[in-house]
C-alpha cells in the first residue's frame, strides 16, 4: 500500500478490503485454465466492495472499454457519492493468464487521485513506456534509444551495464528492443505478463529490477504511474496504437502519438492511493 496517508482512514481500509476480496475471489479458479471466469470473479469481488464505499470516484482505468466488461467500466461511478472525490483506477486481475494457470505473479490493484488527475487514454490500448528509480530524473528519455539510457543510468548509478537489469514483456512486437537490450550485456528479463509488478519493483530501490521498457496496456500503465509517483521513481510514456485502426482511433480521439507523457502527465497529484493484493 502507497499514499495511504493522503486519504481517510475508512476510504483506506475499503480499498485495501476491495483488493483482498477480490484476490480471495479467485482462488477457486486458480489453475483451472479459465482466465475468463477467474477475471469476472476479481471484476465482481472488487466491484460489491467498492459501491458504496466511502468516496464519490469515477472510474478512468477500469475493464469495461478493453475487456468488455458489464463492472467498473471506464465513466462509472463509484461510491456513496461523498468526498473525496477521486479518479479511480483499477485492475482486478493484473496477470489473468498467470493466475489461471497456477502461476505466481498476479495481482489485484486499485489507485485513487484526486478528481480530474489521472490521464485519460480514451481508446488508446498501448503505451511505450520507460521506468525506473529517482536516480533516472533528468539522465534517461524514452527518446534516445535504449543502449544509450542503460549507459546513462549505469554512470549515474555508479554501476556497470552489465549489472542493470531490464524487464521487458515476451511479445513479438519487442524483437528489435531485446536484442538491443542483450547488445549492451544488460540482463534482460522477459516476462509474459505483469506490467504493474515490474513497474513497481523497478521504481522501488534496493530491487533486483533496474528498468522496464516497452509496450503494454496504457490501464497497465496509468495504474503505474500512481505507483511510481507514490515511491518517487521516474517513468515516461508514449502512446503506442499496434494497428492501423488503433491509430485510426487515436487520432480520432485528438491524441497527439509523438507527444512524450511525463509523470505529472500520467498523474497529475501527489495524492495518490495505490494498493494491491497478491494472488495466491
């Protein structure tokens, strides 16, 4: 839990019950292969909870527009109509796959910030981002390519490139990055899921993460920008259509694709919620 003491108690504690719900909710389902059902059992868990919790939130990151799901779908509202009022983001199950195979790794999360903060990428799936701890403030940028920030951030840090570490999600679309990742000597570390967990481990010290970098869910991303503004880390983002009629949506919907969202862009408040529960 991150930014609990920007809220009231009660509001905390409904949150935190909310993702321990919704965590509870899947255990049924683990390992049963069905990443559909274990996915509503989160969805509906986390949803009985926070209706009439104590807070008026809207949902800007929830399931509805991406996964089609009839809860806490992006614009509903949430709560006893009552302050704080607050943007909402939530992922019920970050790592559906994971958690239906019986695989650890998955989480439940929620973020709070104040009402209107929170960017909203209105149908826009994909995010380029780049993540990592206080010490890349002012020395990476998603713009220079990659060999060039894990050199920076290596000088800064006091470390070799060799010892940095960089998630990067197992995806076709990530080929050129990896191997530019593994040209340097850097560890990569591919994982097929769990933008949020890596988010975090890379913006916390002390981690054996130094950098997540690629395209994943802009949700994914929203929710870890809380995060990484909670903990004082440094991310970068980059909206990332991955078809020509994602592309054609996003201008649509008055995006500007070159532009580089910075931290305060992501989340534009200190007064961040995040909270999440392991499954399993």
């Amino acid at each position: 839990m991150l930014g609990a003491h920007s809220y009231p108690a009660g509001l905390v504690a409904r949150v935190r019950e909310a993702t321990d719900a919704a965590a509870a909710a899947c255990l049924p389902w683990l390992g049963l292969g069905d990443k559909i059902a274990i996915d509503d059992a989160a969805v509906t868990a986390m949803r009985a909870v926070l209706a009439d919790a104590p807070f008026s939130g809207t949902v800007v990151i929830g399931e509805g527009e991406k996964d089609a799901a009839p809860m806490l779908a992006n614009g509903e509202a949430l709560g006893q109509g009552v302050a704080p009022l607050c943007d909402v983001a939530v992922d019920p199950l970050d790592g559906t796959r994971l958690a239906a195979a019986g695989l650890p790794g998955s989480i439940c999360v929620i973020a709070l910030a104040p009402r209107g903060t929170m960017f909203d990428p209105v149908d826009v799936f994909y995010m380029d981002k780049l993540i990592c701890g206080a010490a890349g403030r002012g020395v990476v940028d998603i713009r220079r390519p990659i060999a060039e920030n894990l050199a920076r951030l290596a000088a800064v840090t006091g470390a070799a490139v060799t010892d940095l570490v960089v998630v990067v999600l197992d995806k076709p679309r990530h080929t050129t990055l990896i191997a530019e990742i593994r040209a340097t000597g850097a560890e990569l570390r591919l994982v097929g899921e769990g933008d949020i967990v890596a988010a975090v481990t890379a913006a916390t010290s002390g981690t054996d993460v130094d950098v997540v970098v690629g395209v994943g869910g802009t949700p994914e991303g929203i929710i870890a920008a809380c995060a990484v503004r909670a903990l004082g880390g440094f991310m970068q983002g980059r909206l990332a259509p991955q078809t020509p009629e994602q592309h054609a949506a996003a201008i649509a919907a008055g995006h500007d694709l070159d532009r580089v969202l910075e931290l305060d862009d992501l989340v534009a408040s200190e007064a961040v919620l995040f909270v999440s529960t392991a499954v399993g």
